[in-house]
C-alpha cells in the first residue's frame, strides 16, 4: 500500500470514529413544561420540551398529540434529547393544556404549520425539523406536509391515519362505525367520562352501537358531541371532508418519509395508498425515491411478541421501531451516514411464509392477477353448503340467495379494527354457520400459492332494497378446518359508481359491483385452502344499511332485503387475486 493511501486510509478511520464517538456523544436534558406557543388565531397550545444542556443549536422532533404531551420522563424526549436532539411534543388544540376548542381533523393543518414556524425562530433550533408518532399523531404529520417548505426534512408516522373521509371515517360508502363513532367518543369525553366507558364489554358497545337514528348517536354518551353529528351529516366527499385531508396535495408534499402499518391495521390500505401517491407525483425529487413503507402482520399497534389475533407471526415479525427511527432522523436530520437512505421502498413481511422482503414498488411488477370464480349449484350458503372457488369460469350455473336481516347483520370477527370489536386475524367458524354467508372455497392447495397487493371481488348482484350493503371477506383455510380472515371490504350500493354522488338502485335489477377488499401479503401453503365469504353486513365495524334508501343518519326502521349473487357466463362473480410467482 502507498504512504497516500495509507494516510487516507487513516484519515478514514479517524473520520468514521469522530462519526461514532459523535453519535454516541449523550447530554443532560433540560425540560421545559407547559410552554406556550402561539397560533395565528391567538390561541396558545401548550408543549413540553427537551432540550441538550448545553449551547448550540439542534435539530427539533415535533411530536403533536391530543392524547397528553406526557411529563418531565416522557420516553422519546428524554432520549432524543440525551443524543442531541430537542423534541417538542405538544397537546393539540382544546386537548390536555392547550387553549381552543377540540374538533378532531378541522385544525391541525394550520397548527402544525403555525408551531413549525415558531420552532425556527427559537434559538436552539438548527433550522431542521422532523416529525413523529402514530394513529392521529400520524394524522398531524401528514396534513401540515403539504407546501411545508425545506426545514422540514422527515416524518416517521406509525399506523397513520392519512385522510379523513375514504381512510378514517367512510369507506367505500358505508359509515367506519365502531371505530370512528368508539373513537370519536372517547376523544370528546372527560377523564371521569373516559374511566366509565373503559368499562364497557363488547355487548355493552354493541347495545350502544345499535342506537338509531344515526345523526343522534351522541345519546348514548348522554351529551350531544357536534362533530360525530357533523360527520354523520356528510356521508360523501365534499368540501367539509376536503378541508380536513390532504387529498390530490401529494404533490406539493416535498418531505422524505418512513411510514410504519399492518396488514390488519384500520388503516392498512391507505398508508400504502398515499405512500404511492408521493413517490408518483412528489415535484420533489427527493421526496419521490424516500417514500418508505414497513408493512408487518400487525394491526393498530406493533405486536412485541409475535401474536396477533389468534395467530402468532413469530419473533421474526418483531422490530425495533426506536432503531429505525433513530436511523431515519440521524440521517435526515443530522446528516450522520445510518444508511436509512439505502432502505428499500417496501419491506413487506409475507405470513404464511412469517418472513420479511424487501420490494421495490407497489403492487409487485410481477404480479399476476388471477381470478378465482365462484360455483354453487344454488346452495353456497354456510360452510356446510356447496360454494366453490376455482379458476374456471363458470358457465350455466344458478344463482344463490340469502335474506339481510339489518335486525340481525353479521357480527364483526376480527379484521382491521381497533374500538368496540375484536381485531386481527380471528377464527370465523361461527360466522360460517349463518345462513346469510355465502361460502366459497378452493380445493386443498398441492403447492404453495402466495397473494400479495390489492385485492378485489367482483359481484354480480340484485337486491331487493333500493339500497343495500355487500361485503367480502379472504380467507386462509388451515388444514385443521380453522378459516382466519385475512382482509375485507365493503360496498354501499348507492356509491356503487361515485363518492360524492350517490344514486339508489333499482329493486331487482342487477348491477356489477367491485368490493375493495384492501390489502395483504399471505402464501397459502400447500394442505391449506383459499375462501371467500359474501355477505351485507359487518357489524359493527360497518354501520347497518337499513335497507329502506332514507337520506343517511335519519332512518329509525329498517326493512329485510332479498339479495341474488349471480355467478354465470354472462355474470361471472369472482375474486382477483394478485398471485406472485417465483417469491421463495
């Protein structure tokens, strides 16, 4: 070796152990509670703050929730700041310390923006912010991002919600009930109220979520609650729900990301949904290649020991989320080389198979969607019954029926769920049992089959109602007979065509619908069977259609409808599974 390229080899380890000893360089934290930060309306939001004792200036994590700012040994702000970040976690407006009026969605994008503008005229900050946590916290990220500007350098939200109206509160139509009517509730109530309703069983919520009319559900808390009516009172996309999302703005969203989500998450099919929407149309270069998305089996929260639902995934499906984040805002924020920049745009952890692979876009490029049709000889219904899934086509085959009862609608068994009902992948033999499921199943599967993106049934239904519910459901049969859920959907036969212009239908007639049944990744491994169930209603994680075509909110009856599931030549109901080759 060359005396240079010895001394640059010296140079190069004395380098990377200044880079060490720097990152692993800890400071005594100062913290300042119940700071006041000023908003454009002269409302004042409250914020603890840690801070490095020491001058300088550093980099600011942004933490803004309305679930408590937390204390002086709040986790995250001690230890950011121990490494020499000041982190910042705020309680959003008319929540905790914070001045104002609470109204979840309708002000946190001024406020967010309004508080990073104060963060840069402080003296200790380096004029670089990124920004943390998850649920509703994920919410405050997003929306703010839009035309933020360059100081805001990263976001690392977990189980975010995105949007508010085709992610949170509707989907495909149907009112997000249990868990925006559970949720919206608790958020609204005091502590003392909160305690009492920490009480409630699962009969309890279902008792309460049986309450009509709809646009007065706020009885059941003893206090009207306006923005649960308000919600209620807009069941379509309209300038209300606009304002409180970030909806056709991915464009002007210019800030790198690492978003964390489960595929039984409640919102699992939008974080990937918006994460494909940056890297598409992102003017920022940057922004488009760092969109990153970790998709584990996990639902509103990441499993610490491998179990969820019913099913254990494994240590395998266990991260260290502290790790990454750390990584993530080292690199962004400080420039320090953690290789987060190198991190795929996937990484994607495939049950079945319990383990983890990186991707490099969304849905796989080679995915192959293929069909599966439904067969019956007109007797699907029930496990016991003769439904069948294959891949051809059918041809003169009857028709099947079943009665939706919205008296009696089909009780929630897990799923991406979070308030009210069970979550994750749950055994569905009981659901099975109803006479109101169809049931169609594959024959035991020779080799492995694995499904990984979107899915979606097509249906060729009538009803008897003017308007109605159809719902579908994915399945992974185990050899022992057991169905766990995998993902679901729904469809509101009035938003059939539009979501913001809602028509009825006609009593009778048939109509093609697709149900979004959102998203998985799951092999069916060899002895294993594939299923799929069609029924109207999940509840209470859909609200009941009632059948009766009422404007939404105001109805007090319902009536039975009388549903035909067509699956023939010329109406070949089906599943479209996305099937990738050559994954082991």
């Amino acid at each position: 070796m060359s005396k240079s390229a010895r001394v640059i080899l010296v140079l190069s380890v004395l380098l990377s152990l200044q880079t060490i000893i720097a990152a692993e360089k800890t400071f005594e934290v100062d913290v300042r509670t119940e700071v006041k930060i000023p908003m454009r309306d002269g409302v004042e939001l409250s914020a603890n703050i840690f801070l490095p004792k020491a001058e300088g200036k550093y980099p600011v994590i942004l933490i803004r929730s309305p679930y408590g700012k937390g204390n002086e040994k709040h986790g995250d702000g001690l230890f950011y700041a121990g490494r020499g970040y000041v982190v910042v976690s705020q309680d959003c407006r008319g929540k905790g310390s914070s001045q104002g009026q609470w109204e979840p969605f309708a002000n946190e994008r001024n406020d967010g923006v309004d508080t990073q503008k104060w963060l840069l005229e402080q003296p200790w900050c380096s004029g670089s912010i990124g920004t943390a946590g998850g649920s509703y916290v994920g919410f405050t990220q997003w929306i703010s991002a839009p035309n933020a500007g360059d100081h805001l350098k990263a976001m690392f939200p977990v189980v975010p919600l995105v949007d508010t109206y085709g992610d949170g509160v509707y989907i495909d139509g149907a009112l997000n009930f249990a868990l925006m009517m559970g949720w919206g509730s608790m958020v609204a109530l005091k502590p003392g109220e909160l305690v009492a309703m920490f009480t409630w069983k699962e009969q309890d919520w279902n008792k309460a979520f049986r309450t009509l009319p709809l646009n007065e559900w706020d009885s059941v808390l003893g206090r009207k609650i306006q923005y649960l009516r308000d919600w209620v009172a807009h069941p379509h996309f309209d300038e209300y729900w606009a304002a409180r999302g970030i909806r056709g703005q991915w464009q002007d969203i210019t800030v790198p990301s690492c978003s964390v989500g489960g595929w039984y998450d409640i919102f699992s099919r939008s974080v990937i949904e918006h994460v494909n929407a940056v890297r598409a149309e992102s003017r920022s270069q940057d922004a488009r290649k760092h969109q990153h998305l970790i998709m584990g089996p996990w639902a509103h929260g990441i499993s610490q020991d491998g179990k969820v639902g019913d099913l254990n995934f494994g240590k395998e499906s266990v991260i260290n989320l502290r790790e990454l984040q750390t990584k993530w805002f080292d690199y962004w924020l400080r420039g320090e080389k953690t290789g987060a920049d190198t991190w795929p745009a996937f990484r994607i952890f495939v049950m079945g198979r319990n383990q983890w692979r990186d991707e490099s876009q969304w849905p796989l490029e080679r995915t192959k969607y293929t069909p599966y049709y439904f067969h019956s000889e007109g007797a699907a219904n029930t496990v016991e019954g003769d439904g069948k899934l294959t891949t051809e086509k059918p041809s003169a085959e009857p028709s099947d029926e079943f009665v939706y009862d919205p008296n009696d609608p089909i009780p929630t068994a897990g799923g991406c769920n979070l308030v009210g009902c069970p979550a994750g992948p749950r055994d569905q033999s009981e659901v099975e049992k109803r006479n109101d499921v169809l049931v169609f199943t594959s024959e035991v599967l020779k080799n492995e089959l694995e499904v990984t993106g979107p899915i979606k049934v097509v249906l060729y239904a009538a009803s008897t109602a003017k308007d109605t519910d159809f719902t579908a459901k994915l399945l992974d049969v185990h050899p022992d007979g057991s169905p766990f859920n995998l993902c679901d959907g729904v469809v509101r036969a009035g938003y059939r065509d539009s979501k913001s212009e809602p028509s009825l239908i006609e009593p009778g007639k048939v109509y093609r619908y697709e149900i979004d049944l959102w998203v998985t990744s799951n092999a069916f491994l060899a002895g294993h069977k594939i299923r799929v169930e069609i029924s109207s209603s999940n509840f209470p994680r859909f609200d009941r259609n009632l059948n009766t075509g009422e404007p939404f909110g105001t109805g007090t009856k319902f009536i039975r409808a009388t549903q035909t599931i067509y699956h023939d030549k010329e109406r070949p109901s089906h599943i479209l599974l996305p099937v990738i080759a050559n994954s082991n």
